[in-house]
C-alpha cells in the first residue's frame, strides 16, 4: 500500500509555517525569524518541513507532496528557473540534498511522475493563496 504525505508551506518577512497532512492526522508549526525576504522564507519553510518530516523515525511515506502558494519558489525547486540570491541558492541546494540524501526522487512535474517514476518521491506544486492552510497561519 503506498502512502502519500502533503506538506503545505508558506514564509513571510518574519515567520515560516508548515501544515503536514499524513492521511487524517494534521500537524502545524510556525516559526520565527529573523527579518528576511519573503522569497528566502519561503525556501526555509519548504526546508523546515522536509527536515522535520524525513528526520522523524516513523515510517517514510512514499509519495511527498509539497504545496506552496509561490509560483517561482515551485518553479526554482524543480530546477525550472534560475536562482539568483546566493542564500536562497543555498537553502533550495540543501532542500535537494535533504531530498536524495533520505532516498528520495525529485520529481520535476506531472509529466515525470506519470512516466518515470517509481516511489518514494518528492513533488512541489502551485497552489492559489487561498488554498494553503499554511498562509493561514501567518495571518
């Protein structure tokens, strides 16, 4: 039986907060930071929630989803578009060492995941602002 986790994240200038749905169990967390833009935030919270997630002992699930409401974040994380921000380039590096370090695929898109893959794998994937609990939680 495959199992299938989706992370929500979201960052703003002073906080990061992540909601992880494990089948019918929901877990929150918000954090705070020091001021930094909203882009770095974003990559940290997406960081924050994997590390979390794939550093409990607990059985790994097979299939990660990640959500954000952040279209360049999703696009940068699936090596899509470019990173300029050295410390932005750094966290998402770390994002996908984290990734393969733990045994998993990133997955570029709908199309890869359809045709190439076989679990476990990571995905990012867009969502509307409205639809992230995680936003939510910063306000």
């Amino acid at each position: 039986m495959s199992s299938k986790t989706i992370i929500y994240t979201d960052g703003s200038q002073r906080h990061i907060a992540y909601v992880v749905k494990d089948g019918v169990s929901w877990s929150k967390k918000v954090g705070k930071l020091h001021p930094m833009p909203p882009e770095q935030s974003e990559h940290l919270a997406v960081y924050e929630a994997l590390r979390q997630l794939l550093n409990d002992r607990g059985e790994k699930p097979d299939e990660i989803e990640v959500r954000l409401d952040s279209q360049v974040v999703v696009g940068q994380l699936q090596r899509k578009l470019h990173i300029r921000n050295e410390t932005v380039r750094h966290i998402a590096i770390m994002t996908w060492n984290l990734i393969h370090e733990r045994g998993y695929i990133l997955v570029q898109g709908e199309d890869d995941k359809a045709e190439f893959c076989v679990p476990p794998y990571v995905t990012f994937t867009y969502i509307p602002r409205e639809e992230n609990p995680a936003g939510k939680l910063l306000g």
